[in-house]
C-alpha cells in the first residue's frame, strides 16, 4: 500500500524577481510504501532537508506534486496542512525537540492532546508505548534530568503515540554516543517491525544507513542512485561508503 507519493517536486528559494536563485530540490518524484524503511544520504547542500521539510508538510514545494493516500497535501491550507502533520506523520529530530517545561508524560502525550482525545484514551496510549520503549520508570521526569537515550525514545514515543502513517526521522543519532546511537537504531528497526511503521530517515552516518532496507542518495537536489539491502549486511554497507564516496558526503 502507498503511503505517499511526490511528482515532480521542486523547491526553489528566492523570489522570480530576485536576482539570486537556488533551486534546492530538482523533479524528485518517488513513493514510498507502507511498512518501509528508507534512508536519505547525501553530502551538505544537497537537499536532504528541504526534501524532509516538504514530506513533513513544514515547508510546500514550488512546484510539482505530494500525495498522501487520496489527498493532495500540496493543495491544503496552513490549518488543513497543522491538522494532516497532527494525525499522519511523526517527527523525530536530531536535538529531540523536547518541551524543557514538560515532563516526559507530557511531551509524549501532547500530539494527542493537540487532536482533542479523552484523557483515558491518552492514559491508556501512552501506557503501552513507554512500555514498549523502555521509559516508564522515567515519565514523570523533566528532559533535562534523563539521559539522551531516554529523551530519544521519548521523542520517539511522541512520535508513536498518534499512529502515524510515517514517521519522519532527522538525523536521529547525531546526538547520540556509539551506544546510545545503535540503541536508537535497533529501537527503529523494533519500531519499524513491529508496529509495521513507515519510517524516512535522513542521515549522513553510514552505520545508521544500514538499518534501512533502500537508500535513496541526492546530489544537488536530484536523485543521484539507489541501494537495496540483500541478506548481506555487509555488502550492504560497504556499497553505502562506496556510493557516498563518489558523491563527496561526510
């Protein structure tokens, strides 16, 4: 099943009557389909993050098309596209973006309450997915007193908590120590098991790139090549430094 779809999607920053231009994304078309877990890589500049802003409904492209489900959500207005980013899609971020007033209950909770649910209905939500994520122990607790791993999967029960249709993961282990960062990743690769959760990762480290099972790497805000993981995990990764090789990437 599709979960989105972009047509011709370009980006251009600057105004037709300004003298400078910059075209940050160039035709991207692709899908995504549900259950996948996709990794986007590619030097500075490249474009990840203008493509992450679009699909995360942050940022409308200036041309061509995205499609999620039967909707156009290129066509919404600003409180058509606030409730669309609400219900379908879930956001981790690199900084975790973590509200420093709340608790982690309250963060976690926030997107639900945001939709208006009954306060049973948020209780019983969120009593399942710290569970699941490790965190209980820890809700009633401020971000600036656990560790980063457990803001990380605060952030990513937050964004859980609705059931996104994708979730949308921005450098999600850049923070992160070695083994906080490979807890992340396998806490993804569980998430993406077995909640069968779409995830789009953008991310610039090699090791991380290897949980996914496509890569999609731009260059110049075009789509320059793309990998699929086989059985070998290795192989895999060592046709990731390969391609990012080529392209430059950090």
């Amino acid at each position: 099943m599709q979960v989105l779809k972009l047509i011709n999607i370009g980006k251009v920053y600057g105004s037709k009557k300004s003298i400078k231009q910059y075209m940050a994304l160039k035709n991207i078309s692709f899908e995504v389909m549900e259950g996948e877990f996709i990794g986007v890589m590619g030097p500075s500049g490249s474009g990840k993050t203008t493509l992450l802003n679009i699909l995360g409904s942050i940022d409308k492209p200036t041309t061509g098309r995205l499609i999620m489900g039967d909707k156009d959500i290129t066509s919404l207005n600003k409180k058509q596209l606030a409730k669309h980013r609400i219900e379908n899609i879930g956001f981790i971020f690199q900084d975790y973006n973590l509200l420093e007033t709340m608790t982690l209950k309250e963060n976690i909770i926030l997107p639900l309450a945001l939709s208006g649910h009954k306060p049973g209905v948020m209780e019983d939500k969120l009593k399942k997915i710290s569970k699941n994520m490790g965190i209980t122990k820890v809700l009633g607790k401020y971000p600036y007193e656990v560790s980063g791993g457990e803001q990380q999967r605060a952030a990513a029960c937050r964004a859980l908590i609705t059931n996104p249709k994708i979730i949308l993961a921005d450098e999600p282990t850049g923070n992160l120590d070695s083994k906080s960062g490979k807890d992340l990743l396998e806490l993804l690769s569980f998430i993406n098991n077995e909640y069968k959760t779409t995830i789009l990762m953008v991310t610039h480290d090699v090791f991380a790139a290897s949980y996914c099972e496509k890569i999609m790497f731009i260059r110049d805000g075009e789509i320059y090549n793309e990998l699929y993981a086989g059985n070998n995990k290795k192989e895999f990764f060592d046709s990731i430094i390969d391609v990012m090789s080529v392209l430059g990437g950090e």
